[in-house]
C-alpha cells in the first residue's frame, strides 16, 4: 500500500494527519492477545492493566469502544467531569499504585505485539519510513504534545521504536 508522508516528514496522526495515519492510534481497532487474553484495541489492554482485579478488567475488555475503555480507567481523583463514569469511583477501588512508574513498558508491550500481530499494520508503519511520528493531542502532554506543543509525545515515540525493531528485524516495506 503507497501512503504519502507530508512533505516535512512529520506524521501528526492525532489531528492534522488523521485521516492517512489513524491506524497508528491506541483507539485503532486492531486485536492483540496478550497473556493468552484478546484485546480488540492497544487501548483496551492498555487500560486494562490499572488494576488486577478481574471484574475490572472484564469491564475494560466489554467496553464496546476505546474511549469508554479509557473513561472506566479514569482515577477516582480526577475532576469528576473525568471520573464520573469510572470503574474505580463505583467501586470504591484506586487503581495500581506504581502507575505512573509500568505504564510506559505497559505500552511498549501492547503497541510491539500492535505491529507484530497484524501484518497489515507492521507494513504500514514500515512505509512511514524514517518519518517522526507523533500524536498531536492538545489534552495529552505525556503521550502527545499537550496543549503547548511541548509535550512528551511518548506514544509516538513508542511506536518509532517498534518500527525500528521491525526493521531490524528485517521485515521490509
């Protein structure tokens, strides 16, 4: 498949370059198996992982599209236009307390097995061939570029290091 990358070799897939480039979202529907447990999308898994209690995660694994997913995992503290429709606020439950310090391996793992099961996607993501990648989310500072444009942009890094471990070993374009 021929995909055209912008002409100043930046892949902003959140907002400006959606439309060419949605697959390479945690919200893009594209199943994985992790631990032996299917997950329709790297989001739901991603989610998923907050919490080891099994009622939480079959209610992660049943939301019927990414963004609930994410809403169920939203922490009791958030401001409550956030957390109203948490999991964790129903139930009383915080989520795992080294968080912050597992979930940026979390997601290496679930986007790797994002690419390696699903050949269409690992094709398409050889094919942005050298291009930084990043997920232009205002709201993101951590994953995307947050509202300054300064943000961490992990997600997108993360997946320019699966592309490098693609190419590495060896699958082509």
């Amino acid at each position: 498949m021929s995909m055209i990358v912008p002409s100043d070799n930046r892949i902003l897939y959140f907002g400006r370059d959606r439309e060419g480039f949605r697959f390479l979202s945690h919200f893009h529907a594209s199943p994985i198996v992790m631990n032996g447990e299917s997950w329709p999308t790297v989001e739901h898994y991603y989610q998923s992982q907050k919490s080891a209690n099994p009622e939480y995660k079959a209610a992660i694994r049943e939301a019927i599209h990414p963004g609930l997913a994410k809403r169920l995992a939203a922490p009791p503290s958030a401001p409550r236009r956030i957390s109203q429709n948490s999991w964790f606020r129903k139930n009383g439950e915080q989520p795992r307390a080294d968080w912050h310090d597992v979930k940026l391996d979390i997601m290496r793992r679930a986007d790797h097995a994002k690419f390696t099961q699903n050949a269409d996607l690992a094709l398409l993501l050889l094919a942005t061939n050298d291009a930084e990648l990043i997920e232009d989310s205002p709201g993101e500072p951590f994953w995307g570029t947050g509202p300054d444009g300064a943000g961490l942009n992990w997600a997108g890094r993360v997946i320019m290091e699966v592309r490098d471990a693609l190419r590495s070993k060896g699958l082509q374009k």
